[in-house]
C-alpha cells in the first residue's frame, strides 16, 4: 500500500488532463439509499488523457459503493485501486451536480474553429435510475474562460474530491 501512495504522489505532482464521462437524469428525485449489492442512486465514471497516448485515467462507480481506478502512462507506471464512498458521497455529486445545472451542458465544450490536435481531453458521464448523461472538454486551456467550463468542472471536483488521485485541468 505504501508503494501506491508513493506513486499516487508522484502522479498528483505531474500537469493531468482528463476525459470525465457523467451521466445523470436531469430530475433528481429522491431514492431510496442503496445497498452495496444494488446499483448506486448515482454512477459516474471520469476518464483523463494528456492528449496523444502518454498518460490516462479512468475512475468509476457502476454499482455498490466501491469506485475503482487505473492510471495508467506510457512506459509503464500503472496504478490501480479502489475507493470506498459512502452515501453522503454520492449525495455531495448528486448535489454539485444539481447546483451545476449539469444536464444542462452542452455534451461537447472546445474551442470555437479548429480544434488542437492531440489536446488534453476530459469526459464526465453522471448516471441515475438508468439515465446517463455525458459531457466532454475539449482542450480546456483554450477554454477556461468560459462559464460551461467551471460548471463542468463544479461536477469533476465533486467527484475527485473522493480520491486522493486527481488529474488537473489546464
């Protein structure tokens, strides 16, 4: 365990850029708390690539309470691992989520004309009660002005708040 929270650290220190995939229904009504053998009220999955093939990331919650990740880098360094969540986690998604008005969102946010090749690419898919809905930044340096931007990343913090592996958006 020591080993991977070694190479956890020497992740976290490294520019991440990430595909977050969230999907979720757009009404939100309240749900019974699941059991660990039932699917969550609410899954995710959050996806980071730097652009090109050097580096990616997947974190993901499909049922129970327990989301694995993979980092994974060219030339090795691959991580993998668990994170237990509990209810108030996935309220405290549910909740930005709302907040965000992440439905809402455009499915695709990029930069307006020609798109960068090989750009660092984020995706968030939020699900719930068997809707999902899907959101992908698009080299988001050239777009972090826009307020699409810090309500997709309202989302993304929510979530990567529950892990101490996080990529960065630049």
């Amino acid at each position: 365990m020591d080993m991977q929270k070694s190479i956890a650290r020497a992740f976290l220190g490294l520019s991440w850029v990430a595909i977050v995939v969230a999907s979720f229904d757009t009404c939100f009504a309240a749900a019974p708390q699941p059991e660990s053998s039932k699917s969550p009220a609410i899954t995710f999955e959050a996806t980071a690539s730097t652009g090109g093939v050097t580096k990616s990331w997947n974190f993901v919650l499909r049922t129970g309470h327990s989301a694995s990740f993979e980092m994974r880098s060219v030339g090795g360094s691959d991580l993998k691992g668990k994170v237990d969540l509990n209810d108030v986690d996935l309220a405290r998604i549910e909740t930005a989520a709302k907040s965000a008005q992440f439905s809402s969102l455009p499915r695709f946010i990029a930069p307006t004309g020609g798109l960068p090749i090989h750009a660092p690419s984020f995706t968030l898919r939020l699900g719930r009660d068997g809707k999902e809905y899907s959101v992908e930044l698009y080299a988001p340096a050239e777009v972090k002005d826009r307020s699409q931007v810090n309500r997709f990343m309202t989302v993304w913090n929510a979530i990567f708040d529950l892990s101490a592996l996080r990529p960065t958006i630049e």
